[in-house]
C-alpha cells in the first residue's frame, strides 16, 4: 500500500487586514505554516510587504516565504536572522538557481523553487534532488483571490511521477474543491489566502482542505 501524505496547510496572509495582522495569524495557527508573500511591484505588478513586517509576526507556525522579487538574493540573509522556515525563489527570478538554492541552504532555510504557470516542470528536472519542496503555481503570481489555473494539476502530476518524495506546494485559487483534486495530483502542501480568511469559521476552513 502507498504510504497516505501528510497533507500540510500554509494560510497565505496576503487577503488579512494587515491593521490586526497578529490576531488574524492567531485566527490559523490550526494550519501547519504560514505562507508569506513578498512582493516587490518588479516581478509581480504588485507591492505587498517585506522583513519589516515579518520581523513582527507572532507565531509558532513555520514561516514560508515566497518570494516574488527581482534579485531575490538580496533577501537570504535577513530571512534567515528572524527565523524563516523555507524559502522559495522563482525560476522566472534568477539566472543563477542552483548558487541561490544553495546560499538558501546554506543559511540553514529549506530552499524551494516556484514555477509560473507557464514555465514547464522539465525545467528543474535536474536539481529535483537540490530541492526541499517545488512550488506549482496555480495562478498568476501577484494577487490573491484569482481563479485556479487547471494547468496546474497536470503539473502536479507529472512532478510526482518524477519525484515521490519531494514536497509539492499548490499555490492559487485553493478552496476545498482545487484542494481535493490537487491533493489526487500528488500535492502536499496547500496554500490558501482568501478561501481562509474570508471564511467565517477559519478552523472548519483550514479541516475542510486537508480532507
Ligand atoms: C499570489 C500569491 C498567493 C495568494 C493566494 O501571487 O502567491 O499566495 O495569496 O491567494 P488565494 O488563495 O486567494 O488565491
Ligand atoms: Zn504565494
């Protein structure tokens, strides 16, 4: 029988009124991450937040930042002194993935790829083995509250069938519906903005995506 995946929940924080940031972190801490964007209105056509705020996020959740920056380097050494979990970097971002994948490594964060909807899985193939977890867009990166992109899940498909144990993070458009056929495709790790912080009962949310 194959082994049952640990199904993990990272709230993406993007949608929270940022006035009450530490009482919305508090409303998820039932997930098991907690999915930070940064944006830098470079790589994405929108400005979101950087280490300043992060640095006063109270939480025991592990902090996962997904980086959607132009010179994503600039920012290892920071993340790393306040304690951030794993890191993703676009393969859109850099021309040097594999020094930045070590570098992220070497600053003791899991260190994570992200790839845009349009960019291909083959594309990473080989440093699979370098990565702790590979990130499958499912929307344009930028904003939240955009509609899943089903190109993803044959993505998801295809990475697990080159790779049983990397994790896989979905990113995008995740409400219980998405969740379900992403985790059938072979994902482990769900991120959901506004389908968890627009629900009334944020508990009963982040349940109904692991299930
Ligand atoms: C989009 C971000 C997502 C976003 C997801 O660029 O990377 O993490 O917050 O939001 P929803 O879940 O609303 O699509
Ligand atoms: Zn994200």
């Amino acid at each position: 029988m194959p082994k049952k995946r640990k199904i993990l929940i990272s709230p993406s924080i993007l949608s929270v009124n940022f006035g009450q940031l530490n009482r919305e972190v508090a409303s998820v801490a039932s997930a098991d991450m907690l999915h930070l964007d940064l944006m830098d209105h470079h790589f994405v056509p929108n400005l979101s937040f950087g280490v300043p705020v992060i640095k006063h996020i109270k939480t025991k959740l592990l902090l996962d930042c997904h980086l959607m920056v132009e010179n994503p380097e600039l920012y290892l050494e920071e993340l790393a002194e306040i304690g951030v979990y794993s890191v993703t970097i676009h393969y859109e971002a850099t021309k040097h993935l594999h020094r930045l994948i070590d570098r992220i490594k070497e600053f003791g964060m899991k260190a994570s790829v992200a790839l845009n909807p349009a960019t291909p899985v083959d594309l990473i193939k080989d440093i699979l083995p370098d990565l702790d977890m590979v990130l499958i867009m499912s929307v344009n990166p930028g904003f939240g509250g955009q509609r899943f992109i089903d190109l993803a899940v044959k993505k998801i498909k295809y990475l697990r069938s080159l790779d049983k144990d990397i994790l896989i993070q979905v990113d995008g458009g995740i409400n219980q519906e998405t969740a379900k056929i992403c985790r059938n495709a072979g994902a482990d790790v769900l991120v959901a903005g506004s389908y968890i912080f627009n629900a009334k009962d944020k508990v009963k949310a982040i349940e109904s995506l692991r299930k």
